[in-house]
C-alpha cells in the first residue's frame, strides 16, 4: 500500500525531474580585499575594541613583555595561565607565577588563575573582533574564558578591515571563538552583567611590527 509521505514525495520528484533546478551562480560582491594604511587600521581597530570596553595598549615587538608583565601588575594578577605554545620570552618581564594549560586540568583550577595570556589568529578592524583558532599560542577555549582577566596579544599585520577579510585568514578545520570586548550581558531590565560567560576584563596589547 502507498502511504501519503510516499504519494507526496513520489510527486515532487517528478516535478523536479520535468524542472532541473537551474545552476546558480552565488554572488560574491562582498569580498571586496579591502585594505588601509595601518594608522588608519590601528586607529579603527583600537576604537571599537575601547567602545567594547576592553583596555588597548600598543607597542613594538620588543616591549611585548613590559607591557603584559605592566597589564598583569596593575591588575594584582600573581597568577596566569598561558597555552603551552605561548612564546616564553613575553613573560620574562612577569614576576608572578606561571601555570602552562594542558587538557588534562579542570575548569575549577583554571578558576583559581588571575588571568591567563594567549596570542591570536586574526583582528578585524571594523567589528573590534579577535579571533582564536586554537593554535599552539593560544591553547583550548576553555582557558580564554573561565580566568577573570584576559590578556590577548594580536598583532597588527594580522587584523583585517572587514569581516569577509578576516573571516578568509582564518583555517576553515579549526575551532574558532570571535571575542569582542569583555563578557557581558543584559536580563530583561538592560541591567549589564559583566563576566557572566567569559572574562570581565579584556586587554588587548597590539603589536606594532610584527
């Protein structure tokens, strides 16, 4: 016996056999490469990150260490977490006490950290966007989002425009996460909660030269 599904189905496929969907050509206009000067691109990038309310500080290559070891004094942080590709050298400057992540250590330890550095894969200018994509220098999700302070390194000849700029740098296989600015949200009376699903405090040390 034929069943309606069978009747119902059995008919939309004749009709799409005397139809052939026609090929479309999916437009692409807004991959435009878009690209500016980088003051332009640095003044862009920092504004959107400092209307997100994350802390911006810029610098050469080799004050990355006195700028994160100045970030994590002013904060009180005496110990950080950093993934196990970070570059050593941006921690010389940092007095305090220095836990690498694996995967074997539980959210409630990454909890008792003050903060944790990682690097970063691509910025987009005109969101104030930083990806993560996972690499060795910036560890597993887990790590950027259970510390309090987050401490993220981008540099400048890494940060994009646009999106669809950005979005074409990153690694398609890879776990992305996008931040923009510091964890928060709103209940139903527009009260900001900060800190709720990620840190309360982002800073973000743009290098100038890299």
């Amino acid at each position: 016996m034929t069943t309606a599904r069978e009747t119902v189905l059995g008919r939309i496929r004749d009709a799409l056999a005397l139809a052939p969907t026609p090929d479309t050509t999916v437009p692409r206009d807004y991959r435009t490469g878009r690209t500016l000067p980088d003051d332009e691109r640095l003044a862009l990038f920092t504004d959107r990150l400092v209307d997100y309310k994350a802390q911006v500080h810029a610098c050469t290559g080799d004050r990355t260490a006195e700028v994160i070891a100045q970030v994590l004094r002013e904060r009180g942080a005496r110990k950080v977490g950093v993934p196990a590709g970070l570059d050593e050298r941006w921690l010389d400057a940092y007095d305090g006490e220095v836990q690498q992540d694996c995967a074997d250590i539980p959210a409630p330890r990454l909890d008792a950290l003050d903060g944790v550095v990682t690097g970063s894969a691509v910025g987009c200018a005109e969101t104030g966007t930083i990806f993560l994509d996972g690499s060795p220098d910036q560890g597993r999700r887990a790590l950027s989002l259970v510390p309090d302070l987050h401490v993220c390194v981008v540099d400048l000849s890494a940060v994009e425009v646009g999106v669809p700029e950005a979005v074409g740098r990153l690694v398609p296989e890879r776990p992305t996460t996008l931040i923009s600015g510091p964890s928060a949200t709103s209940d139903i009376e527009l009260e900001r909660v900060e800190g709720v699903h990620g840190p309360r405090s982002l800073v973000v040390v743009i290098r100038l030269d890299t």
